[in-house]
C-alpha cells in the first residue's frame, strides 16, 4: 500500500494503474469461494502475480525469474495457494534485508521415479540468512507424522499436497545451488 501512496503521489499514474490491478487480482483470488483445487496455470498466475506486486516493491533490489509453465501441466489439479505463500516466504525472510542482487527463481519440470511420475515445481533463491541447522529443521517438521502444534505456511502446503496427492506429493528442503532456500 506504501508503494502504491508512493507513485500516487509521484504522479506515476501508469505504474499506479498497474500495480493496483496487480493487487486488485491478488484479493480476488485470495478471496474466492470455491474449490480447494485449482488448476496448476492459475495457481501459477495467481502467484506470477504476486512476484510482480513484490517486484514492485522490491525494485533493483531483487530479481525474479518465473519460467513459463509447459502446456503440458497447465490443466493439472492442485490444491490453492501453494505456490504463492512460498514466494512470500521467500521475501519475507529469505531477501526482506537484502540490498542487492537478490534473486527468486520458479521452475516448472516433470519426474519419474520408480512407482509414479509427476511435477517438480522449485523455487529457490539466494537469501542468506538461512543456516544449515534452520534447514534440519525445516526438514524435521515436514517429515514428522505427528500433529505438529507449529502450523507454518510451508507445513500446511505440505499436509495438503500430501493429501491431494495420497502421499506421493509433498515438499521438500535444501539448500539452494544460489546458496538461500530451495523448496521442491
């Protein structure tokens, strides 16, 4: 809303019209009644959408690289709101501080494994505040079978995909090769 205060009262009216459209559809989406599932390729704009409200915000600051999701996943269910709360993530504490050069980067690829097959969605970036014994434990409370009192965002995404997908589905952590977090 800062931002948005702020080109208006630069006179920017062209970035002013876009970005409030931007936000205009981030809570129409955000907002909807309806399913629980969605389809991968409005999922996927919905959260295009939201890494270019944070681009905005965080301009010169921090670089998004959002691939283009294959024709091939676009009309695949998935459940709502799992790629955009990892974005925010990603922001908020993974490149809020950062100065410079921060970079957020969603890819979109396929998989086999011995008893099924299916999609791959990483998003990484290059924060750097994000220790390695903060990464076990990250990877500790998704792989416990309990009812974990801790309710993070990227624990309910993972219950979800869990369920969505009969435990074939979920996410997992890393490092990312840029050296911040990595969720698959």
């Amino acid at each position: 809303y800062f931002l948005l205060h702020r080109l208006i009262k630069q006179e920017d009216k062209e970035n002013a019209m876009f970005f409030s459209k931007m936000m205009g559809k981030y809570f129409e989406y955000i907002t909807k009644n309806g399913s629980d599932d969605e389809y991968l390729k409005t999922e996927s704009e919905h959260a295009r959408n939201y890494a270019t409200i944070q681009s905005m915000r965080f301009t010169g600051r921090i670089k998004v690289d959002f691939n283009e999701l294959p024709e091939t996943m676009a009309e695949i269910q998935v459940p709502r709101l799992i790629l955009q709360p990892i974005l925010e993530n990603a922001f908020s504490h993974g490149l809020e501080n950062i100065e410079a050069e921060g970079i957020i980067k969603i890819l979109f690829d396929t998989y086999t494994q011995e008893d099924h097959s299916g999609i791959l969605i990483t998003i990484e970036d290059n924060g750097n505040r994000l220790s390695d014994i903060k990464i076990t434990q990250l990877q500790k409370l998704l792989s416990e079978e309990t009812n974990n009192k801790k309710v993070t965002a990227l624990l309910n995404i993972h219950k979800r995909l869990l369920l969505r997908f009969n435990h074939k589905g979920g996410l997992s952590i890393s490092r990312s090769s840029f050296g911040g977090m990595k969720i698959q």
